[in-house]
C-alpha cells in the first residue's frame, strides 16, 4: 500500500482516504466488521463494546487494510510499545494530525499509545 501523499498535490496521505472508505459510517455494523476484521471471534453487542475489546487488540492500520483486500487476518502485537517499534521502522504510521481529528471513531482506539503523550 502507499505510504505516500495523494496524487492531487497536496491532500492527505492515502492511508486516511482507504481507510475512510473501508470503515464507512460510525455504526455498530461497521465496528463489529472492524472487530471481524481484526481477529475478534465473539461479536461485541454495541459500539461501546467494541471499543473496550478494540482497546486491548495492536493492529497497524496499514497492514488491517491490506489484510482485509486478500482475505487474511492482520498481525497483532502484544503491546502499544511493538506496535510503535513496528509501524516506525515500517513508516507505517496514519498521520497524526489527521487522527486527532477522529473524536469518537476507530482511528483513536487504534491508534492510542503509539503517539507520545497519548489521548
């Protein structure tokens, strides 16, 4: 997957558009696809739910979207700590300032841990 910015010059880095465009809607369909997606066998019941069982699973999300296009399950980490190891020395990080824009999505429980200070 490209890590690189859009081809229009100067819009995001892709990896927040795929993303977008995989997650969909904030509702309880998509999360539990998410979980699905990630590994998680029981199917929480609510948003909430999937959030608390999303806070314990370290997935990148580079490698969550090239997983789902052939139909495999992501590599998961034992902690936020290998998780950051990996995505840097990767350069497989979704911006920054583009996550912090994602007050209540996946973006945030995803991503928690891995930037400095935290959330």
């Amino acid at each position: 997957m490209s890590k690189k910015k859009n081809k229009n010059g100067g819009g995001p880095p892709r990896i927040v558009s795929d993303f977008a465009r995989y997650f969909g809607e904030n509702t309880l369909e998509n999360w539990q696809r998410l979980c699905r997606d990630i590994g998680i066998k029981k199917e929480p019941p609510s948003i909430t739910k999937c959030r608390e069982v999303l806070k314990s699973v370290h997935v990148n999300i580079y490698d969550l979207l090239d997983a789902v296009r052939q139909g495999t399950t992501p590599q998961r980490f034992g902690n936020p700590g290998q998780l950051k190891e990996y995505s840097v020395a990767n350069r497989k990080i979704y911006p920054r300032h583009m996550a912090e824009k994602d007050k209540v999505g996946p973006v945030r429980v995803l991503l928690r841990g891995l930037f400095r200070g935290g959330w």
